[in-house]
C-alpha cells in the first residue's frame, strides 16, 4: 500500500554517501580486520591444521549463507515483481555480488580436504558404504561440483547488480522485464546448486549420515541471516544517509521477514529430527546422537531456545519491528544464533565429545568476516545506496502497511 503525496524520485546526491561518512570507512575496517585474522589463522594454524580447517569452513559457511540469502532476495525481487523493497535491493545486490570472492575463500579448505572429509582419505574404501559412494564422493567429481557452484552464483549476482546499474544509467524499463523473465530460471538453478553445495560442504563431513530436508534446512538460515542482516542495515542507513528515504515501514517489512524465517528454520529443523527421532534407524540418529551428548547437548537445548523461542518471542509484536533499536537488537540475535548453528552442524565431525571453542575459531571468522567486509563496503560505497531509476522506485518510496 502506499500514501498519497509521497515522494516519487530521488536525486543521486540523495542516495550517496557523502565524503566523509563513516560507511565510507568500512573497506578499509574490513581489510585490516581480514589481515589480522589472516595472521591469527596462519600463526594458530601451523600448530593444529586440522582445527584450522574446520574453524575456516565454519567462518566460511556462516558469511556464505549471507551472500546466498541476498542473491535468492535479489532473484525473489524481480521474480515476483515486488516494489516494497527496491530501497533495500542495492544493499542486497552488494551482499550478493561477493559471491566471486568466496571461491577464493574456498581454496584452503581444498588443501584441507583429507582433515575435513573421510571419504576423500586413501584408505576410505576399505569402508564398503564409502567405496558404494565413492562415484560421487570423490576428490575430482567435488571440485568439478564446487566450481559449477561459484561459477553460476558468480555469474547470476554480477548479472543481476549489472543490469540494475546500468539501469541507472539509461533508465531502460527494459531491463527490469529481461532481469524479471530470467529470474524464474535462475531461481531454481540457484536452488539446485545451494542444495547440492550443502551436501557436499556440511552433509558430507558425515558422509554415512543422510537428511532429506537438509538443502532446505541450510537455505531456511541463509534466509533468516540474510534478513537479519538486511535489517540491521537498513537501521544503519535510516539513521544516516538514506533517513528521507528508508521509512518505518521498510524496518516493518523486513523485520516480518526474519520473524518468518526463524519460524521456518524452526519448522525444518523440528522435521528433520522428529523424523529421524521416530524412524530410530541407526544409520540416521547416530548423527543427533552426537549433538546431544557431553557439552553439545546444553548447546543443541541453547540452539532450539536461541534461534527459536526468543527471536520469536522478541520479533512478534508489531511495535519492536518498527523501532530501531529493538529490530537492531533482535537482527543481531539472529546472526548470533545462526553462527552457533552453522558451528552446531560443523564442529561435531572434529569434536565429538564436546564443544572446544578456541581463539582459531576467532581468527578465521575475523579474517572470512574482514575480507566479506571490505567486499561488501568497496561495492556499497562505489554506486549510490538506491536503483534510482528502478520502474517501482516510487511504490517503494511511498510504502505503507495496512
């Protein structure tokens, strides 16, 4: 819905930030943070590779998960024809157009292989379920796997962050309807290639352990996170550069979101062990097992109220969606929380007995985290902060809830 007498364009210098802003700063925060973390990692990684290796796909599959979750809002964006967000969808196609980089970010773990998955080991085929796998489970067929992943997100996201700059430039409606027609395509590859991706890089650390729904269940957080990330954002922005332009009702909107995904993160995540619990089949549950003893346990109990019970407690009400400082809060709750399911599903493989969170596991989120940055901020400050010339610019503009 939106309200009459609403704005229905903006001028460049209003969707800029000025020299001197404080987002201006943010490569250069995120390139230093990258070197110290790539310091950390080196100097903590020599003496314990294999915890190096396991923390880095961690940090990996966390700041991965926000890149994903933008380029699916980005397809969703066109694809459906939405206007509400189009202030918003700059911010998304940076996120988005990092996805280049993680291939990059994706090399150590290549040497790392033999540390994070057994049936990539020599001696993997003696085990007759492992050598049954094997056409699958191989070195070359997963890097042949892996790099088909990046090249397709690598080329949808610069395709779709093209089109829209270029869109500023000429003011073309054309290219909206060309960006919204290869959107329903480009949707389900994308779906395909995350699933698979999953698999490979999380599923397969356990590769005698299998879930149906696990695609989803990885696709439900990249989702909740994104938007999370989303939010916090676009309170960021309201309160600097973009305060004419990002409204209340923008904050409503995107808060919704994240109060959506954390409930359907919850939903998979039920199913997937409710499931396994009923069918008790020992190729199946020895993998909760493992979850819900020694200190994992309190932290899969943590895991269920953390992603769960309190976001949904905190970002039901209509009010807290709409204030900043409580969207902020409960955004930031989420990124959390989806932090400590992403080392929920990772770490166990390493450590089964328990928990063992050490200053490596810092080290690589710092530098995973400090290259996404820096990434993410040279792309934001290049280009002004809205599609200026995008054809439901004004529906955006002029957004209100019923």
């Amino acid at each position: 819905m939106s309200h009459p007498g609403a704005r229905l364009s903006l001028r460049p210098e209003e969707a800029t930030l000025p020299e001197g802003h404080p987002l201006r700063r943010l490569p250069a925060f995120g390139a230093v943070a990258a070197l110290a973390g790539l310091a950390g990692s080196a100097a903590l990684g020599m003496a314990n590779p294999a915890q190096f290796y396991f923390s880095w796909l961690v940090a990996f599959l966390f700041f991965l998960s926000l890149a994903i979750g933008a380029l699916y809002f980005v397809l969703i964006h066109y694809a459906v024809q939405a206007g509400w967000g189009v202030v918003l969808r700059r911010v998304a196609e940076s996120v988005a157009a990092t996805l280049p980089v993680f291939a990059l970010l994706f090399v150590p773990l290549v040497f790392g292989m033999e540390s994070l998955f057994p049936w990539s080991r020599a001696d993997a085929h003696a085990d007759h379920l492992l050598h049954w796998k094997a056409p699958f489970l191989n070195t070359p067929f997963f890097l042949v796997r892996a790099a088909i992943y990046f090249a397709a997100w690598s080329v949808m996201a610069v395709l779709w962050r093209r089109g829209s700059r270029a869109q500023d430039a000429t003011g073309d409606v054309a290219i909206s309807l060309r960006l919204r027609r290869r959107s329903g395509p480009a949707l389900l590859l994308l779906a395909i290639t995350q699933t698979f991706a999953s698999i490979d890089w999380i599923m397969s650390l356990t590769p005698k352990w299998y879930s149906t729904v696990f695609g989803v269940y990885y696709f439900s957080g990249a989702m909740a996170s994104f938007f999370a990330l989303l939010a916090m954002a676009a309170v960021l922005l309201r309160n600097g550069p973009l305060r004419d332009v990002i409204s209340v009702e923008h904050l409503h909107d995107v808060g919704k979101l994240v109060f959506t995904f954390v409930c359907f993160w919850a939903y998979i995540a039920f199913c997937q062990y409710f499931l396994i619990w009923y069918g008790n089949l020992p190729e199946e549950t020895f993998w909760f097992h493992v979850r819900l003893s020694g200190s994992w346990k309190p932290l899969s109990a943590a895991l269920a109220l953390g992603h769960f019970v309190i976001p949904f407690l905190l970002l039901m009400g209509r009010t807290v969606k709409r204030r900043g400082a409580g969207l902020l809060l409960g955004a930031g709750w989420v990124l959390l929380m989806h932090l400590l399911d992403i080392y929920w599903l990772v770490m166990p493989s390493l450590h089964e007995a328990g928990a063992r969170p050490g200053l490596l596991d810092a080290a690589t989120f710092l530098a995973v985290g400090g290259v996404f940055t820096a990434a993410v901020g040279w792309l934001l400050v290049r280009r002004p902060l809205v599609p200026l010339r995008d054809p439901r610019l004004a529906e955006s503009l002029a957004l209100e809830n019923a």
